[in-house]
C-alpha cells in the first residue's frame, strides 16, 4: 500500500509497507527523511516545545539540517543525549512515530494539496495561509483570544523580542 502526501505531480512525501515495515521517501530524498526522522524523535524524546522548537530552528537554521543535530542540542537540550536520538532514528519507534505523522497528514480536512499547509487552530483557509506566511505575528495578536499581550498592543515585536530572534538565528 502506498500513501501519497503532497501536492502535484512531485509528491513531497511517500510511505509503504513493505513486508511489514513502513518505508519512506521525501521528495528531496534520503537526506530529507533523515532530517524528519530526526526532527520527529526529537520532539518524542524531549516532549517539551521550547526546547524541541529550539533546538529544531537551530538544525533549520544551519547548513545542514542532519548534521546540526549534535551542536542544537548541546545548546538547547543539553542534558539529551544524542545517541537517545539516533535510537529513536534507527529503531522501531522512529518509524512509528513517521507512520504516525503520515496518517495525520492524510487525515487534514481539506485534504492539503502543497506544502507548506498552514493551520491555525485546527483550520486551513486560503486566506489563513496568506495571512500566516506573510504577517504571522499579527494574525496570532488578532486570533489570540486572552488579554493581549504588550506586544500585541505595538505594530511587531518588542526590541527585546527581535533580539532574542536575532540571537536564535546565530
């Protein structure tokens, strides 16, 4: 059985079973699926967001998504360690965890027809899309339900805010 997520005639992403075992193939190829594969341990190893979204803008942020791994965590999950992830990598559970993230993806109502597919509180919207890709910080202060944050009340982020973003991009 093979599952096609994506969009056109490229597909981004492909699983099947073969003999029992989910395979993967990502439209950048192997290295890609590595990067994922990675990326989706991760955030299983460390279960918590800060840390995981952290560590995995540093990987983004390099020159190598894969080989990035080890240095992100010495910054952003030290007390991690990188063979718990490579098991992760290897092993049953990462392929799993892939499997999983497959099956979510084929579920999205509307089904998503390119990548990236943006939802924001569950939804996608052409025009939530639009919004997100080109004034994220304002669609969230506009969508956010609680007392607006002093950020929300100026037209961006806050100095403070933009140097810390600044310091994430180093």
């Amino acid at each position: 059985m093979n599952k096609r997520l994506g969009w056109g005639k490229r597909l981004p992403f492909q699983e099947r079973n073969v003999s029992g075992r989910w395979q993967f193939e990502c439209q950048h190829g192997a290295d890609e699926c590595l990067g994922n594969m990675m990326e989706t341990c991760l955030m299983d190893v460390l279960q918590d967001f800060d840390a995981y979204f952290l560590t995995i803008f540093c990987m983004e942020s390099g020159s190598s998504v894969t080989g990035n791994l080890g240095a992100c965590l010495q910054v952003y999950a030290p007390t991690v360690k990188l063979s718990d992830i490579m098991a992760c990598v290897k092993g049953d559970r990462g392929i799993k965890l892939m499997h999983n993230n497959a099956q979510r993806t084929d579920a999205l109502q509307p089904p998503h027809s390119y990548v990236p597919w943006i939802l924001v509180n569950g939804k996608h919207t052409d025009t939530l899309q639009a919004q997100a890709q080109s004034a994220l910080f304002n669609l969230v202060c506009e969508l956010y339900t609680g007392p607006k944050p002093d950020a929300c009340q100026r037209s961006g982020p806050s100095p403070a805010a933009l140097k810390m973003l600044s310091r994430c991009l180093k």
